[in-house]
C-alpha cells in the first residue's frame, strides 16, 4: 500500500486533490463575500496548488543507477 501512496501516480492523484480541495475552499469562502486582501490570498493558494500539480506531472524520473560490483 506504501508503494502506491508514494508511487508517481498517487503523487499526480495527490497533487489534483490538492487543486480541488484549495478550489473548493477558495469558492466557498468567495461566496460568503471576501475582502481584497483575502481574494489575493486564495488566487495566490489556488495558484500554488496548480504550480504543484504541473510540477509533479513535469519532474522527470529519477534515472535508476547500476549496482555497484565489486571485484
């Protein structure tokens, strides 16, 4: 179960969690009628969360190395 919580595609399912759960907060909370301040600080969280998600899917990766022989 690690394996996959860890893996490549749970960190791309992750990161889109992140995405809705940040969006549906920011909604929520511009429903209820926001000020300035606080529309900046959710675009800015809205947009941090897209920045994670397009990082995770744009990391290359990690190059596997050989097993070191000893002679």
């Amino acid at each position: 179960m690690l394996n996959t919580l860890f893996s490549r595609a749970g960190a791309e399912w992750a990161s889109a969690a992140l995405v809705f759960v940040v969006s549906l907060m920011a909604g929520r909370h511009a429903a209820q009628g926001m000020e300035l301040i606080q529309w900046a600080g959710a675009v800015t969280a809205v947009l941090g969360s897209v920045t994670v998600a397009v990082w995770v899917r744009l990391a290359p990766t990690p190059a596997k190395l050989p097993a070191r022989q000893d002679d």
